[in-house]
C-alpha cells in the first residue's frame, strides 16, 4: 500500500483523497454489482455509469458517455463504468 500512496502523492493526489477515492469506487461498484440483474433487463448492451450508488448516465457507447457525463460535471474519477452484457453471456467477476 506504501508504494501506492506514495505514487498517489507522487502526482498531486494527498492520502485521504485516495482512500476516499478507493472507497467511493467499492460503494458504487458493489451497489452495481447488487443490482447487476435489474441492471441487465433495463441496460442491456449498453454502458452504465454509477455515481454515489445511482446510475448517472446509459449510453451505447463508452465515450459517448463519458462526454455525456463530463457535460454533466459528474466526477470521473468518482464514478463506475461498466458494459452490462447480455444475459446469455456469463460474467466472471
């Protein structure tokens, strides 16, 4: 962990930004992974960003919705993007 703080400060990143980034990340992510069945029947094939355990933008594209929520001023750095696949396809997590 020591050589990923110091990396963190490294580049202007202060400790606490980066645990508080580390875990915004696994709220949204384990929040995304909770609803991954809901998630699959209303955003199949798309891409899907969380932001503070909400979905914050679908897009069809990943950078479509990257510009999408850049525009929105939704914090990139705060926010989970993931493909929701197919139901007939099997994700290993």
């Amino acid at each position: 962990m020591a050589c990923v703080v110091w990396n963190a400060e490294k580049y202007g990143m202060s400790y606490n930004k980066f645990v508080q980034g580390v875990e915004t990340t696994n709220k949204n992510t384990t929040w995304l992974y909770e609803m991954w069945n809901e998630l699959r029947e209303k955003y199949q094939d798309k891409w899907v960003a969380v932001h503070e355990r909400e979905i914050v933008g679908v897009e069809e594209s990943k950078d479509r919705l990257i510009s999408v929520l850049k525009k929105k001023s939704i914090p990139l750095d705060e926010t989970v993007i993931r493909f929701i696949t197919p139901k007939d396809i099997i994700q290993i997590l």
